[in-house]
C-alpha cells in the first residue's frame, strides 16, 4: 500500500497555473476534501480491523479483577458486547465494507456536484456580463424576493432555476454540462468517463433514496452492472477507487475547461491593451510571465486546445 498520509495532496498543481486564485482555491479545496474522504474511509477499515482482534487481546489481558472498584469499571464493555462488536466487524469485512463503501460514495459524488455549481457560482459573480446568455435572460422571479438576497444568492437562485429547467432531468455527465453549457465550459467526454459517472449517479440516488435497496431505475439505465430489482447494493473497495478515479477525471476535463477559458480572456485583454501589446504582470498566467508577448499566450491558447482534442 502506498503512503497517503504522509504526503500532501498533489492532484492537480500541474494544470493550474493560468486560473484565478478563487478557481485555484474553490478546486484545491475540492481536491483536498475529496482526499481526506478517502483517507477517513482508510482509517475506519483500519480500526475494523482493531475491533477484530479485541475478544483476542482481552483473552491475553486475562479477566478483570472484580475486587477493583466499580467505578473503574462503570465505562468498560462486557465480554459479550466485546465479542458481538468484533463479530459485526469480521462480518462487514468479508463483504467488502459495503456501508462505509456506500456512504464514501455519496460524499464523494456530493462534492463533486457541489463543485460544479460553485465553478458556475464564482463565474457569474466575478463575470456579470454572462448574465446576458439567453438561458439567464429568460428567467422570471418576483422582483421583491430577488432583492432581498445577496449577490451569491442571486447567483445561487439562477442556477436553481438553470437546474429546475435542464439539469433536474439528466444524470451524471449530462447533469453537469448542463450547468457549465451557459458559460460555454461544456464539450467532450470520454465515452468511459460518462459511463462510470452515470452509474455513480443512479447509485447514489439508491443509497440515498432506496436504503442501497436496488430499483427499477438503477437496473434499466445501468444493465451493465448485472443488478437485479430488490437486491441489496453492495459498493466495494474497488467500485468505491473506480468511481472515485471517474469523478476526478471528469473533474480533470473541466479543469482543462477553464484553463483554456482564462487563456483566452488573457489574449482579449493583451489585445486590448495599448501598444506594445504585452501582458499586464499581474494578469499574466504564472509559466507564461517574463515579458510574454500576446502571440506567445495566444500558442498556448492553440497548444491548449490541440492537447485537449488528443
């Protein structure tokens, strides 16, 4: 097994180096969270494995002498309440952990989807003008109720209302380039990615929804994971590694997304500027500064896109 604890996340610090500091924040933030799940997770199977051995070390401590005073005694655990915990922990082990397994799934889809809206929150707070797509424009709310709100709630109350209209129907991928569509982030994915990404959706709603009681829906839209209606679903170590790797490689494609949406900005404004058309220090991207020219931001543009494409 390879040390996790005693490195710090390094997910994606090679693909950053053109974004905003609240786009680098909001995503180290994400990339983080999503760490130390998997790390939670590592520790609770870890102390299974502890509560195992307990009836074990106890036999070896020998019994306890009654003669001691009670309340030495008042917080310890019998012997049979001992022996029954470690029996649950054996039987949990050898079914994968499927509990912890399940509920680490729907933490790690949940900040992953709450990653999505709060990309598209910070891009119409810090870029009002978008506000003018069509998709933002046709949206109808009370006057009074929208001014009552903060700005982040407004931002909040739009996409809501983004979601309520397209998202709320769609799964997986296609729930979140709903929400990236507007701001012109949404584009190809692999065939794989979509695949995994869906199933983890339709499992979540079932451990969330269903008490991890397969349905219906799960078996239709999913028939490649072999389900049957009423069975229970049993999420493993290896699903939970796999979808896990899915979602951050979903959110790897958006991350490339946006470094090439900042690119471009950056070329506008350069192109923008008076002559000679050279980057303003603090607008330049961090591996693009040292006298950049405009055309040497817009090759990285180009060498940005082709990458992707490949």
């Amino acid at each position: 097994m390879r040390d996790r604890f005693s490195h710090t996340c390094k997910h994606w610090r090679e693909i950053n180096s053109p974004l905003p500091e609240w786009i680098v924040e909001l995503l180290w933030g994400v990339a983080n969270h999503l760490d130390e799940l998997t790390k939670t997770l590592e520790i609770a199977i870890q102390g299974n494995r502890m509560v195992q051995g307990f009836p074990e070390f106890v036999a070896i401590l020998g019994p306890s002498d009654e003669s001691e005073d009670a309340e030495k005694h008042a917080g310890r655990l019998s012997d049979a309440e001992i022996t029954a915990r470690a029996a649950f922990a054996k039987n949990e082990a050898e079914k994968g952990h499927p509990i912890l397994h399940g509920n680490a799934l729907v933490a790690i889809w949940s900040a992953v989807d709450t990653c999505i809206e709060d990309i598209a929150v910070g891009l119409l707070l810090n870029d009002p003008a978008i506000l003018k797509n069509e998709v933002f424009s046709k949206i109808r709310i009370p006057l009074a109720e929208f001014e009552i709100l903060d700005k982040e709630e407004r931002a909040r109350f739009l996409l809501g209302e983004v979601e309520r209209q397209k998202a709320s129907r769609r799964h997986g991928v296609a729930r979140f380039e709903s929400f990236l569509e507007p701001f012109g982030l949404s584009g190809a994915v692999a065939d794989d990615v979509k695949q995994h990404v869906y199933a983890c959706n339709h499992m979540r709603n079932v451990i969330v929804h269903r008490r991890s009681v397969v349905d219906r829906k799960l078996v239709e839209n999913c028939p490649w994971l072999n389900l049957k209606i009423g069975e229970r679903l049993v999420v493993t170590t290896y699903e939970y590694q796999k979808y896990h790797h899915y979602l951050w490689k979903y959110l790897e494609t958006v991350i490339k997304r946006l470094r090439r949406y900042f690119l471009k900005k950056t070329v506008a404004l350069a192109e923008d500027a008076s002559p000679p058309a050279r980057l303003v220090e603090s607008e330049q991207p961090a591996k693009l500064k040292d006298n950049c020219l405009v055309d040497d931001v817009r090759d990285e543009v180009r060498n940005t896109s082709s990458s992707e494409n490949t």
